[in-house]
C-alpha cells in the first residue's frame, strides 16, 4: 500500500507540474527500479517491468504509437464528430477568445486579465454624456412617449439626429463621432435610465446594423454613400434579419433572391431579385434603407458554377419599388419603432451587396463577426441602466417609505432583496466595464458576448422583479409617477432579441465554448476533418497526447486544490481578494476537468443535451462574472466601503458556479466514474455558500444612506432633483428624509420619555417645538421631510375618461 501510495503522489506530482512524457517515464522507471531493488518478488518485479515496457515503448516511440494507438482514437474520434452545417462552422469562428478560453485552461494567467487596461472615457466622450446625452435624458418623458405618443416627440428626433447620436460608432471621416466601445456603452447605458424608447431607438443602429456592417465589410463607394447619412440622420437604417419562419434559427431563412437581368434606372443590369418576409425589426417602420439578409441562388450561373450560394446581404433604400414597410407591432406597450416589412419581386443591381459580389454567400459570417462584438454592448448598457436606476431609485424608496412607524429598508425581508438588488448591479456594472474595455483593446470575445448579454438580462429581470416586490402598491400603478413598471414591462424584449435568452444559456455559451476556448478540440477537429494520412496522423497525435496531458493535469489539480482549498496557490490580489482569486481558480480547473469527462463520455450528444449544457455554461458565466467583479474593483482603486459589495458578489457568483458543477456531476453518464469525479473534484466537501445575513444587512444598508458608495453604484445614470419628475420625486425626498433623521431621532426620544405622543408626524413636530423640544429650523426639516415624502409615495390615478380616452383614440 505504501508503494502504491508513493506511485499514486508521483503520478499526480508528474501530472500536476506538466512534466513531459518522456521525463516522466524515466521518473515511473526509477521509482519502478528502487522497488525491485528492495522487494524480494522476483516474479511480480518481471511482470511490472513487462508491463511497464510494454506501455512505455510504444507511448515514447512515436511511430509506433501513431500506428497502434493514435490511429484508434483518430477513426473512434472521427466517427462521433457531429455532422456541422456550414452556418455552425462560421458561427463558431465568429470572433476569437479571451478571458474565456482562459478559464477553459483550467489554470488561469492571470496577468491576461490584470494588464487590460480600465474602461476609460476620453474628454470628448465625457462632455458628450454630460452635455448631449444629459440633456437629451432631460427632454425625455417615458409616460408621455409611451403611453399618449406611441413615439419619441419630434424634437427628440431632431435632437438624436443633430447631435449624431446614431453615428456614435462611424469614424470622422464620414461625419461620425467615432466614439470607444466604452462610450457608446455609456450613452445607452444612461439613456436606458430614462427611456428603454430612447435608448432601444440610438443603440440599434450602434449595434447590429447598416453602419456595422458597412465600416467592417462595405466598398469604399457604399462607405463614402452611406456613412455620412447615417451619421447625421438624414438615413434611418434597420437590418432585416428574422422572420415568421426563422427566429432566433435565422440561418433557416426562407427569404431568396435570384441572381438575373433586370431593368434599373432605365438600363438593363445584372442583379437580384428579391422576395422576402421580415418581422420584429426595430426601427423597420420609419427605416430609409433596409440590411436584408436573404438566401441568394444563382440558377444560370450568371456569377460562378454554382446554384446556391449561401447567405448573403444587401443595403436597400426601402423606396426602392416592391418594398413593402409602415406597419408596427406593439412589443409590451413599448414605443420604439418596431415592425414587419416585405419585398415582393424588388430588383436590385449587385453592387448594393454590402462589400460587392466578392461578398456573395459571405452575410452569415459578416453577421456572426458583427454580433460577436454588437452583443457584448447594447443590451447589456441597456441592462445595466435600468439596473442602477432602480438599485437607486428603491434603496431611497425604501428608505422614504414607512410601515409600523419604521422605513422598509429596516425589516430583514426588505433588506434581503435590497442586498440582492446592490450586489447584482456591482455585478452588472463590472462585466460591462471590463468587457467594453477588452472591445476597445481589440478582443472580439464572441463567447463572452454570448455570456454578457445572457447574464446581464438574466440579473436585471431579477432586480426589476425586486424593486417592484419592495415598491409593491406604488410599482403597479401605472402614471406618469412611476418610473419602474416600463422597465417590469419590458423585460421580456431583452431576453428575447439577438438570440433567445435560453438559445444562449443552452447552445451557445458552452457550445460555442467547449470548441473555441478549449486548448485543443478545435486543433483536434480540424485534423480530423483530413483523411488519416501520415501528416493528419502526426498532427492528431501531437495534439492529442497534449490533450490527455492536460485532462490528467486538471485531475491532479482539481483534487490537490480541492484537497487544500486552494490556499497554498499564488494568485494576486490582498488581503481582501486573495481568496477568491484562489477559489475561481480552483473551479476553473474542476470545469476543465468535467467539460472534458463530458464531451469524452458524450461526444456529440452533448450538443443535444441542453440541461448539461445550460448548466455548464453557468459555471463559466459565473466564474467570469467573478473575474470581472475582481477586476473592477481593483481599477476603482479598491475602495475599502466597497467591501460589502465586492464580498457580496464574489460569494454569490463563487456559491452558483459550485452548485452548477455540482448538478452537472449528478447528470453525467457512466455513473461510477462520474462519482468518482465528484470526489476528485469536491474531496472536502462543499465550501462556498451564499451571501450570509451579516453581509446582506451591510450591502442593503448601502443602499439607505447618501454616500460615495452608492453614487459609485449607480454613477452614469440620469440623476435629477425635479420635484415634479418621476425620479427627481424619490432624490429629493431622499434627501429631504435623510436631512430629518436626527431629528426624528431626538422626538423619538421624547417619545420614549413620554414628552410627545405618538401620531401625525406634523401635529407632533408642532407640539415638540411648542416644547423648545426642536428648534424652528428643525421642524421645517420635518416639515419638508414629510411634504417631500408624501410627494414620493403618491401614486397616479385617473378619471375613468382618462383611461378609456386613449383607446377610444386608437
């Protein structure tokens, strides 16, 4: 036993420090030698050396182990590899990787994540948002554009136009503001604190669209046309994508176009004829050119040998004759533009393809390229807006507001939500910050995307559904008080556009992931695409045996981190960080090592297996979740009064990501060997719980008082102090309130003494100054303190005529 053990040490030593495959046969062969010299079983020492020759030679002679071990695990391999359509393929080599492929490794570098610079607005992006974008919000009334207009007011029209705000991302030299991703980022995000109307309306042709995809693919004619129209205005663009019959599948489009002659401006040119059925398009309605994705076919092989020649895109001016735009659908009583569109036989000449005939077939890919950076953005922005804006906006409430003589944010079931609310949006704010800023230092991290754009959704739906548990009464009347039931209503558009939020979880995020990130299976599937001749051989064999040095690696490691909890691994951070950068580290390896048991055991089954899937893809959002939580700490310059927030975060995210390996371990197949997983990977036991009660109260707490805090929280939103505006209302109570809490501590006092009854807040400040009990000064701090909060807890109500009048209108 104590030789096996000694064997058992060596192995994992060998395998954890990466030791090659020769030096750790001749390691295995001396250890081998001191028990033959010490045992007195002659017969048993010639059999372990038999066998151990036996596995030796061929493993270290690489022509024999081509031919008798490699050429198995070639044809076994090859066998499994599922079937990939060609918009797959291009799908997954939309963009490249990052931090992902990173935590894929099972052993992070953490200088790739620290040496990324912060998130940085230049002076001209800040005086865009404190000039421009502050008051482009300030013009904004969400009630009256929603609920009387159906639309953004004229002027705010003219105002996005003049001052380019859909030109944020077209560079000078065509009359745009050429702004960072960060910045764009920042516009939506405070836009969607005021109006998901406004911010939907400028961040799409930001993100998605014509201008994208011109600036990356276009001809240098169709730029010099385009951009300096969509930069000023003058051309509203949408980008016809989805349809009745292809969703969030949108490479299933039926729409086509047949390559033929036809008649354009009185000339007869060779073209497309175009037949097409599109919905959900935002900004489709009002759009002067339409990006429309369709199928092209080339049936007389007027431009090459073949028929069909894949998806393919074009910019079209929808007065083009045959298009068909106007109609709107109603997306949950919202008013940015959105509708349907159709072209019935539209002739086009070939040079509006967006980047000419050489772009031909190319649209899926160009899109897939322009998504991997377009998804990291906008909704995310727009996410984190409404995020903060209701973080700040219910902590204050939650403070104004008062049941049994108390403010809400004092009873332990208020605050549990509250702490939720804060340490969701730290979360939120610090993967949109690190994530715009890998954009701008030239990442195109399509999985992080994925991840980005699910997860901040995901958490900003819960933070809504919060604010409006706190808010009760005064969250579901509607009027033009209330400033959170938009963003409840509205929910459900963000998870659904640019891929359906479960699409993202259960197919994209791992799926995409497992190939582009992991350090080998796309170098495996490329060899295995040749036919086994002696270079795909070699070249198999040589990532392979790479493969399985990594697998044992990351079981050594997994049990040794399990084993010790990480704690004697060098990461950085301090006091305060350290551990948990110990701790991503260690799930990140138990990840690896599960991610590859599963695509062993599974093969391509997996990709159907969406609960396994779904379930690993949380582990690796979360684990980059954290990441970020870490890294935007340490750019904010570790701010000591933040600790709630970051403490918060990092456990929650850290306990998900336990708890998400763990129920994959409960799912995979080969029962025995998947229990034996679980106890390389958790030998100790489960040690990362959830946020405890202690560090709930801190975080809500963050949320009730007027601080540097909670201005960092929720800093780049729309913040005023309007007593008639639906935000401006609960800033300006809050502070009133605020103001008047020492001295409604002193009347309390005198309460306890039995000086001053208890009841009407203003008959008592009255009677307490009639005392000398208070001074005139500080019963006008009650005073207003009580004006102010009357004024933030009124809720709308209306005259029947009122309610039905906007139907009647129609």
């Amino acid at each position: 036993m104590l030789w096996l053990l000694t064997l058992f040490i060596l192995l994992g030593g060998l395998a954890y420090y990466r030791t090659s495959l020769l030096k750790s046969t001749i390691a295995i062969a001396l250890l081998l030698s001191i028990y033959t010299l010490l045992s007195n079983l002659p017969l048993l020492n010639a059999l372990l050396w038999l066998g151990f020759l036996f596995l030796a030679v061929p493993i270290n002679y690489s022509p024999l182990r081509q031919q008798f071990i490699t050429a198995r695990f070639f044809k076994l391999m090859k066998d499994a590899l599922p079937a990939m359509s060609q918009t797959e393929r291009e799908a997954l080599e939309a963009g490249n990787t990052w931090w992902d492929a990173e935590l894929f490794s099972g052993d992070p570098d953490w200088k790739v994540l620290q040496n990324l610079p912060a998130a940085k607005l230049s002076e001209e992006e800040q005086a865009f948002l404190d000039g421009p974008v502050e008051t482009l919000c300030a013009m904004l009334n969400d009630w009256d554009i929603t609920r009387n207009r159906q639309d953004l007011p004229e002027e705010v029209w003219d105002y996005i136009k003049k001052h380019k705000f859909c030109g944020m991302i077209i560079p000078k030299q065509y009359g745009g503001l050429d702004f960072s991703n960060t910045a764009h980022s920042a516009c939506v995000m405070k836009l969607a604190s005021r109006s998901t109307t406004a911010a939907v309306t400028v961040m799409v042709p930001n993100s998605l669209g014509p201008a994208k995809l011109l600036l990356e693919y276009g001809t240098e004619q169709q730029k010099n046309h385009y951009l300096p129209r969509l930069a000023s205005g003058e051309e509203i663009p949408a980008f016809a994508l989805t349809g009745p019959h292809a969703g969030s599948d949108a490479g299933a489009m039926p729409d086509t176009g047949i390559v033929c002659h036809g008649q354009f401006e009185d000339q007869r040119v060779l073209g497309i004829r175009l037949n097409w059925e599109k919905r959900y398009i935002t900004l489709g309605p009002i759009a002067t050119v339409l990006g429309m994705a369709f199928k092209l076919y080339d049936p007389d092989h007027l431009i090459g040998d073949q028929e069909s020649r894949g998806i393919t895109v074009a910019l079209i001016p929808t007065n083009t004759p045959g298009v068909s735009i106007g109609r709107r659908h109603f997306p949950l009583d919202s008013a940015f533009q959105n509708g349907p569109n159709w072209g019935k036989d539209v002739f086009i000449p070939m040079d509006w393809i967006i980047g000419g005939v050489e772009q031909v077939g190319n649209g899926w890919k160009m899109l897939m390229q322009c998504l991997a950076t377009g998804r990291a953005i906008s909704l995310p922005a727009l996410s984190v807006g409404t995020a903060k804006s209701a973080c700040r906006n219910t902590g204050a409430y939650a403070r104004i507001r008062k049941q049994f003589n108390l403010p809400l944010g004092e009873f332990e079931g208020i605050q549990e939500p509250l702490a939720r609310m804060a340490g969701e949006t730290y979360i939120l704010d610090a993967a949109r910050q690190v994530t715009t800023a890998a954009l701008d230092y030239g990442r195109k991290p399509s999985v992080i995307s994925a991840i980005v754009k699910y997860e901040l959704t995901e958490r900003m739906r819960r933070i809504v559904n919060d604010g409006m548990d706190i808010q009760g009464g005064s969250g579901i009347c509607m009027g033009p008080r209330n400033y959170l039931a938009r963003f409840y209503e509205v929910i459900p558009i963000s998870i659904t556009v640019e891929g359906a939020n479960i699409l993202t979880r259960t197919m994209m995020i791992f799926g995409q992931g497992a190939i582009r990130c992991h350090p080998f299976i796309q170098k495996e599937m490329a060899a295995l695409q040749q036919e086994p001749s002696g270079q795909a051989l070699q070249q198999f064999d040589e990532v392979l045996f790479r493969h399985i040095g990594f697998f044992f690696h990351n079981m050594a490691a997994s049990f040794w981190l399990g084993l010790t909890n990480a704690y004697f691994l060098r990461v950085p951070g301090d006091r305060m960080t350290r551990r948990y950068y110990q701790r991503i580290a260690r799930l990140s390896a138990d990840f690896a090592l599960v991610a590859d048991f599963a695509l062993f055991t599974l093969g391509g089954s997996l990709k159907r297996r969406e609960r396994i899937s779904g379930r690993f893809a949380d582990v690796l959002s979360n684990l980059y979740l954290c990441s970020c939580v870490l890294k935007h700490y340490h750019d904010q310059g570790c701010p000591a009064d933040d600790a709630p927030l970051l403490n918060w975060a990092c456990q929650h995210t850290l306990h998900r990501a336990q708890q998400s390996l763990l129920a994959v371990l409960w799912k995979l197949p080969m029962r025995p060997v998947a229990l034996l997983f679980r106890l390389f990977t958790f030998p100790t036991g489960k040690h990362y719980g959830p946020p405890n009660d202690k560090l709930a109260h801190k975080t809500a707490s963050l949320l009730l008082a007027d601080t540097p805090v909670r201005d960092r929280l929720t800093n780049g939103i729309y913040i005023n102090d309007k007593p008639d505006d639906a935000t401006g209302r609960i800033e300006v109570a809050f502070k009133a309130v605020l103001a008047a809490a020492p001295v409604e501590a002193k009347i309390r006092v005198a309460q306890l003494h039995k000086l001053l009854p208890k009841g009407d807040q203003f008959k008592i400040a009255a009677e307490a100054l009639a005392k000398n009990i208070i001074t005139q000064q500080e019963a006008d701090l009650i005073a207003a303190a009580e004006q102010a909060r009357i004024a933030a807890i009124t809720v709308d109500d209306f005259s029947p005529e009122e309610l039905t009048g906007r139907f009647t209108q129609g």
